[in-house]
C-alpha cells in the first residue's frame, strides 16, 4: 500500500511539473502573439488553456484521493496539500497567459505594444517562460538550487516591471494595456514563486532559511 502511495504521489508530481510547461508555453506564444499581433496564436493560447484546466481538476481529484489514503506520513501529507496549492497556482498561471492573449487579440490588427516599450515586455514574458519552466525542474529534480534560482528571477522581474513603467512615464505614454501587462507578468512571477516555496516546504532540510525571504 505504501509503494502504492508513493507511486501516485509521483505520478501527481509529474503531473504539476507538465502544467508548469503548458503554462509557460502558453506565456511564451502569449508573447509572441502580443508583439507580433498574431491573433492565430492568441487563439491558440485561449483555446489550449482547457487542457491546463482538465489537468488541474485531474491533479485536484488525484490528491483529495491521496489525502484519504491510509499510507500515508506526516511529510506525504505536506506533499499532498503543498500539490493542492502548487496546482491552483499553476492554473493561475496559465489564466494569466490567457490575459495576455487576449489584449493581443483585442488589439489585432494593430499592436498592443509600441515598439518604444517592446523590449521589457519581451523580457518579461521571457523570463516568465523560463520561470515556469523552473517550476517543472524543482518539482522533478529535486536539486536543492532550483527553487532558489527563482526565487531570485522573482527579484530580476520586479526590476523589469520598474523599468517598463519608467520606460512608459519617459517618453509620455499611458497605455492601460502595457501598464497591464507589467502587472500580469509580476503576477505570473508571482505564482512561479508560490510554487518555488512549495517544493521548499515539501523538502525544508535542503535548505537555509534565508532561501525564503524575497
């Protein structure tokens, strides 16, 4: 009963690490599809979100049953609630990608984004990616360093936010969706972080205190 246990709890963590991929696919194409005004790919960001969905209800209904199971220990059952957490956070993040995708396609056939403050919003949806992909490795690796890593990236995306409403107060432009989309890519960051934290607590001997502050 015990292997049986620890089998699922695998499978439920590969599972949050996949969603931790769809969501920073979807970041990324959000991305592009907002600098490039390609509504085609915007479409395609709304329109795949259903499957991080039916994920997240699958990933939910796998640790209900876990947390019913009699095999369970004290450091299973903070795995199984942290999945709870770490599964509401990454539908979170790939609701935030749908954000973006629709500014994109609200604005097609022109750009959301003026070539003036293209640059931070590329970094941050690329850094945003990278992050989600972080996620997916603390989760499957286990390397103490992973989770860490964004923790710090969290910081690097505040600077980037700073820079983009700088960047919008010098050359005189206002725009409510590139104002927007900085708080949608923090919030991203946000739940990459979220999720970081959760992995910290499943394994709390791997790691210093100070690895949580930030």
């Amino acid at each position: 009963m015990r292997s049986r246990f620890q089998y699922e709890l695998s499978g439920l963590t590969a599972q949050l690490a996949q969603m931790c991929v769809m969501a920073g696919q979807a970041m990324d194409d959000a991305t592009f599809a907002l600098l490039q005004a390609d509504i085609g790919v915007a479409d395609g960001v709304i329109r795949r979100h259903e499957d991080i969905s039916a994920m997240g209800s699958s990933a939910e209904e796998t640790a209900f049953l876990l947390l019913t199971s009699q095999a369970r220990m004290a450091a299973d059952l903070r795995s199984v609630v942290s999945a709870l957490h770490i599964t509401a956070d990454a539908e979170r993040m790939g609701e935030l990608a749908v954000r973006v995708a629709e500014i994109a396609r609200r604005r097609h056939p022109g750009h959301a984004v003026a070539d003036q403050v293209s640059g931070p919003v590329a970094d941050m949806g690329s850094l945003a990616a990278a992050q989600a992909r972080t996620a997916q490795e603390a989760l499957l690796s286990g390397e103490p360093r992973t989770p860490v890593h964004a923790l710090h990236d969290h910081g690097v995306m505040k600077e980037l936010h700073r820079r983009l409403l700088i960047a919008l107060i010098d050359k005189g432009r206002t725009g409510v969706d590139v104002a927007l989309l900085g708080c949608l890519y923090e919030r991203f960051s946000d739940h990459a972080v979220h999720i970081a934290r959760h992995v910290i607590s499943r394994h709390p001997a791997h790691y210093e205190r100070p690895a949580l502050s930030g």
